[in-house]
C-alpha cells in the first residue's frame, strides 16, 4: 500500500466497530480516524482528513514489509500478518466488547504475536481531541501515557512494547518481538469520567470475547440463499455501524471523504436515514434477525416523532433533528474542502422519506408484527400531511439544491398512500380518511403516468419535464410500480442501463452526474434487484458477481468508485451499499425459488 502525500486509499482501510464506535485501521498499521466517544462525536484522530494535523494511532514493523489481513470468521475482529525479511508477525485487534454487549469505556486492543524469525515495530499516538481543536495534555497517569482534551481522556497503554517517549503532543515506541513473543498495544478511552486503568489479562480476555461477541449474533440467522460469506460480511459491516442501545444505522462512520479527488462534495454522513430504515428493516428480516428489526423501527419511530407530521431526510443518531453544519479547519482528504461536521440538508423536503417510512411499516407488519395505537395515530398523522404536500417540488433523493417534481418522490408519495390504504384495509389504521388517502394516490399515478414519462426515451425521466434520467428510479420496482406500469418500468430499467452505464456494471446516479463523480454503488445493486425481480435471474446474477469484486480485500464497499481505476470514492464503509447489497442478493435469492417453485408445480401439472 503506498500513501499520496499522507493519504492511504479509501479502500485500504479496514472497519473496527464495537456498537458506539468506528475506527478505520489502514493496511500499514495506522489507525486514521476515531470519533469518541461515540460515532457522530467530533474526531480524536482524523489523519484521514488530514495527515499532518488529524492524529493517527500506528503499530507496525520498522523495517520494510509486505501485508494481508482478514477479519476472523464472522466477526469484526482484524487480523493482520506483517512480513519482513527478518521474520513475521500477526496483529489482532478490535474495539473490544464484553459477553454482555458493550462496555462503559472505548478500549481498543491490539496484540501482536511473533510467528517466526525477529521483527522490530514501532508504535505511536498523537489524539487530537474535537477534529484538533481542543486545547490537549499529554502527561502519565499511573504511568500510563494519557492525552486529555475536550472532555476525552485517551490513555496509551503498552506490555512488552516499551513505555514509550513523551514528546510535546505524541507518544513513540518500539520493540522487538522473537518467535513465540507477544506484546499488547490498548487505547483506552472515557469522556468526562474517571479513566479505568485495566490490566494486559483482562484486555485480553475482552479481545477474545469480542470474536464470541459478534459470532453469537449471527448465530441463529437464517439465510439460506447464495453468497453467504458475502451478505453475512455486509451483515456485520452493517452492525458495527449500528448505534447501541438505540438502534440507529449510522449512513457511514466518516466524514467528508469525496465523491471525486479535490472536489467538494463532502458530507457529513453520520446520520440515521430515513431511507436506509427501509432497506435495514428488508435486510434484517432476509438475515432472520427480528429483534435488531424492532430495534431499529423503534429507533426509525422515536425519530420520526420528533418532527411528525413532517419528515426529515435524516436525524441525529440520538433521534433528533439534526441540526449542525460547521466547516473544519483541516487540509481534507487529499485536498478536498471543505471538510464539514454536520449536515445542512437536513431542512430539505425530501417526499421520499413519506414512501420510505410507510414502506418500513409495511415490511415490519409484513413479518406478523403490530402496531400500537401511537404507532397507528402517527403514521395516519404523517399520511395526511402527505396528502397535502406531495405535488410540492422538493430535494429528491439526493439532496439536491434544485427543486423539481422529482419522479422518484412522486412514484415514493404514491407508494406511501398505497401503503396507508392498506393498512387501514387491514385494520391497522383507522379509516377516517381513506378516501382523501385513494384520491391523492389517483393523483399522484396520474401524475407520474402524463408528466415523467418520456415517449422519446421511451422511460421515466429524472423529473417532470425533464429529459435527463436518475438511477434512483429502479427502485419502482421495490416500491410496486411494476404492479402499475409492468411495460414502463421495464423500459426504463434498460434505458438507465444503456445510458447511465458508466462500464464494468458501475452506473452513475443521474445524467449530470456522469462524469462528475464516481459511480453510486447502491444504484448498481439496484439494478440487480430490478432485474431479478422481473426474472431476469441469470443476468442479475451475473451482475451481482461482477460487483463483489469492487469491495476491498476485506469485504468493505465505499459510496461511491471511480470506473476507470477502480478506486473507492466517497464516504466508507457505506451503510447504503452493504444494504443494496444484501437485498439484491436476496431478491436472486427469492427470484430462483420463485421459479423453481413454478418449475415443479407445471411438473405436477
């Protein structure tokens, strides 16, 4: 792996998490980013935005070596082999965890054991509390090397790896390690606590515990289909990227990675999506894990609370609206500014987001849940403000700063209209307004049927009158707009294939985005899921195969990438990606037994 300037590629990263927390570890041992004490938090190291100023946490032999690196079966647990001319060693480490779930502290653990031969490593830490901001101490406490700044209290604790120097705002070591040798590097972190002093045995024993930890939650899932080890590591990408106790599916654990080398699309990610509550809850139920379902409803609900009737396109991970949007002082990735902590598009009207909370209930009562009456009062609540609102031109999925009529908005309010109609229908929602609910949902059909469709293209365009095409369309398929227009919809698939094909299978997600930007993953999986759908099993397949060769050498898919080398663009890992994934894969899944259902019944016949 070779650095540009201080700056290892997105993709040579890999994602350590322990449900409050992400850190990104490059593959030549340097841990480039930690927000503390939890996910949405300002970052304590941030070298991967900026490489002089960030602060960084390195373990890694001296001498030149060559490195690959695993995560151990079914867990979020690292494990990395450094070869050098001299010898050999192996790192593991993880944000730790107890049996019981998470811990009152951030305690991340790296132990390195000599495999053969002799290896000298070195190890460093510079924190630099709130993005560098804050004004930081570096001084021993019980011996322990501890940075404290901005209400965090970061300790550096070492066995059989030196005490480590002091410097002005860094600590250094280094060490030797013989065949059969190990030693232990730990992080220790609190914020506005008392800082725990552990010791080697029991960090340990936590590291170990952790593997435990996250096989035990995959234990009784019940997928069945193709690609296991691939949707089971999206699967765990997913829950390191899930707040603990709440629920919360953070977009990403970074910040400000662009969607293009010195552009200046760089947001803030750390957000809950209303859109990604959808996929979540589809995902989770295809994995067969119905109490992270409800967990995370619950959390969409305590959200959605909070603003309802209205909706906004993301919230807080705490469940409230997101509010900040601050620009960083720091160089950013490779030069893109600005670096941002927050998000402006908050305030945006998205429609969407009506189609995608009803599309979220829907799939929770698809599964034989219930609502309770408050559920039921503010989903009814919700519905009629979108009854209201929907021929407003709004943001669209992507938060863009023109307003249109988006297409995708539209086909997504008639989706929520459907959705409430039939749960009344079901008696899961009072029927008060259920004809107003079938008057705006003939509206809004109508509507997407005379005003975005393009003769010409012979396909849904990106917004009424427009003649240009968004990707985000083949979600219709999904939303059951293959049950309106069958022949419309399968048109336009195969139109935003032919020309927002950006080669290899990647798609762009809008004609003027071609070009401009990598390619949007999520979309590509979306197109998979839309063939599948129709029953163009094979070729989604197909498809589906050449996409799994984007992720990194663990497993770990980025927003966006660049088609004509390869590399990952964009803010990473991407709950959005591993989420599309995972449902594509299930929708081939689902497609084929489909079929081989078919296939047996006329056998029968």
């Amino acid at each position: 792996m070779k650095r540009r300037d201080g700056y290892a590629p997105i993709g040579a990263y890999a994602a350590l998490g322990d449900g409050n927390t992400v850190a990104l570890v490059g593959l030549d041992g340097a841990v480039d980013f930690l927000s503390l004490p939890q996910m949405h938090c300002p970052a304590a190291f941030a070298a991967l935005l900026d490489a002089k100023k960030g602060g960084t946490f390195v373990l890694r032999p001296r001498a030149k070596f060559d490195a690959e690196r695993r995560y151990l079966d079914r867990t979020n647990v690292l494990e990395t082999t450094y070869r050098t001319r001299d010898g050999v060693v192996r790192v593991t480490e993880a944000l730790n965890m107890r049996g019981g779930g998470q811990l009152p502290w951030r305690e991340l653990a790296r132990r390195v054991e000599c495999l053969s031969g002799e290896v000298d490593l070195e190890w460093s830490a510079d924190a630099r509390p709130d993005w560098g901001r804050a004004e930081t101490t570096l001084s021993r406490r019980r011996g322990v090397p501890v940075f404290e700044g901005g209400g965090l209290a970061i300790g550096i604790h070492s066995w059989n790896a030196g005490a480590g120097e002091l410097s002005d705002d860094a600590v250094r070591g280094e060490f030797t390690l013989r065949d059969g040798d190990s030693a232990l590097l730990a992080l220790v972190a609190t914020h506005e606590q008392p800082i725990p002093m552990p010791d080697r045995d029991e960090i340990e024993r936590r590291l170990d515990d952790t593997a435990s930890v996250w096989r035990k939650w995959l234990e009784h899932w019940q997928y069945d289909g193709p690609w296991e080890d691939d949707i089971a590591r999206s699967a765990l990408v997913l829950k390191l990227m899930s707040l603990e106790p709440h629920g919360a599916l953070v977009a990403s654990p970074t910040s400000s990675l662009p969607e293009r080398i010195g552009g200046d699309k760089n947001y803030d990610y750390r957000y809950m999506w209303v859109r990604d509550a959808a996929f979540t809850i589809d995902a989770l139920m295809v994995l067969g894990l119905p109490e992270t379902v409800h967990e995370s409803f619950c959390c969409l609900l305590r959200s959605v609370r909070s603003t309802a009737p209205d909706l906004r396109p993301f919230y807080s991970l705490e469940g409230m609206p997101a509010e900040r949007c601050d620009e960083l002082p720091l160089h950013g990735y490779r030069g893109s500014q600005p670096v941002r902590y927050g998000n402006a598009a908050s305030t945006q009207l998205q429609l969407g987001s009506w189609g995608d909370l009803f599309e979220t209930a829907g799939l929770y009562l698809k599964h034989g849940n219930d609502l309770d009456e408050g559920t039921a009062s503010l989903l009814a609540e919700c519905l009629d403000r979108l009854a209201v609102i929907w021929p407003d031109d709004d943001s669209g999925i992507w938060e863009l700063d023109e307003c249109h009529s988006y297409t995708v908005s539209n086909i997504g309010s008639w989706m929520a209209l459907s959705r409430g109609i039939e749960f009344a229908e079901q008696g899961h929602l009072k029927t008060d307004h259920v004809e107003r609910w079938r008057e705006e949902r003939e509206r809004a059909r109508a509507y997407v049927e005379r005003e975005c469709w393009s003769d010409e293209l012979r396909a849904y365009v990106e917004y009424a009158g427009a003649d240009t095409l968004d990707a985000a369309v083949l979600r219709g398929a999904r939303m059951g707009w293959d049950d309106v227009a069958p022949e419309r919809l399968r048109s336009t698939v195969d139109v935003i294939r032919e020309r927002l094909d950006a080669g290899g299978g990647l798609l762009w997600r809008r004609t003027g985005n071609i070009g401009q930007e990598g390619a949007f993953v999520a979309c590509s999986f979306w197109l998979v899921e839309a063939l599948a759908r129709r029953g163009d099993v094979d070729d989604a397949a197909a498809l589906f195969e050449q996409l799994l060769t984007y992720r990194n050498d663990v497993g770990l898919l980025s927003e966006e990438i660049d088609p004509d080398s390869g590399e990952l663009l964009g803010n990473f890992p991407q709950a959005l990606s591993h989420l599309a994934l995972i449902n594509a894969g299930a929708a081939i899944h689902r497609a084929r037994d489909a079929g081989a259902s078919e296939t047996e019944g006329a056998a029968a016949r």
